[in-house]
C-alpha cells in the first residue's frame, strides 16, 4: 500500500509541476493604444455601415419612384411618405447629396 501511495504521490507532484511551467509565447511588447484603436475602428465601421444601409435604401426607393412615375423626383422629400416613411438621419458631420439627373444618393462629409 505504501508502494501505491508513493507512486500515486510522485504521479501528482510531476502533473502540478508540468503545469506550473511558463511554456507560453514569448511576451512583446503590450500596445496601450490597442483598446482605444479597437473602439475607434468599431465606431468607424457602425458609421460607415450606417452610411451604406441609408443610401442603399433611398436609390432603391428612387428606382421605385422612377418605376411609377416615370421621372426621378426633384428633392427627396418628393419619396415621403409613399416610397419611404421619413428621409433618414445621417451621422453627424455627413449629409446627403442628391443628384436628381441622375436618381443617386451619396453621404459625403460636410
């Protein structure tokens, strides 16, 4: 029994030790602007996602409006309330930039 006991001993002490090892990667340097960047670059990606989900939906309205009508309208109040429920807000420091030759919505910086 003593036999088993030290064998069962000698097997635990070996397995806690291995484990204790610093075997990890070898440590670099740690950027301390690496959360600020990672916010920044969330807030760019949710502004510019906004940006393209808003002009996709007013040109698709546009196309619909052009469809019935036969003519892009002149502003694009002329889509409310019949293609889209309110003309969408943009991020702050963009605006909306229509061009009614041609039916295209572009978000351009102010």
């Amino acid at each position: 029994m003593k036999i088993f006991i030290s064998i069962f001993a000698s097997v635990a002490v070996t397995v806690l030790l291995a484990g204790c090892g610093d075997k990890s990667s070898p440590k670099t340097a740690v950027d301390t602007n690496a959360p600020t960047g990672y916010l920044g670059t969330l807030v760019d990606a949710k502004k510019s996602s906004e940006k393209k989900i808003d002009v996709a939906f007013l040109n698709q309205a546009l196309q619909m409006f052009n469809v019935q009508e036969g003519r892009y309208p002149k502003t694009l109040e002329e889509l409310t309330p019949n293609y889209v429920a309110k003309i969408p807000a943009v991020p702050l420091g963009y605006k909306l930039d229509y061009d009614p030759a041609k039916g295209e919505v572009k978000v351009v910086a102010q």
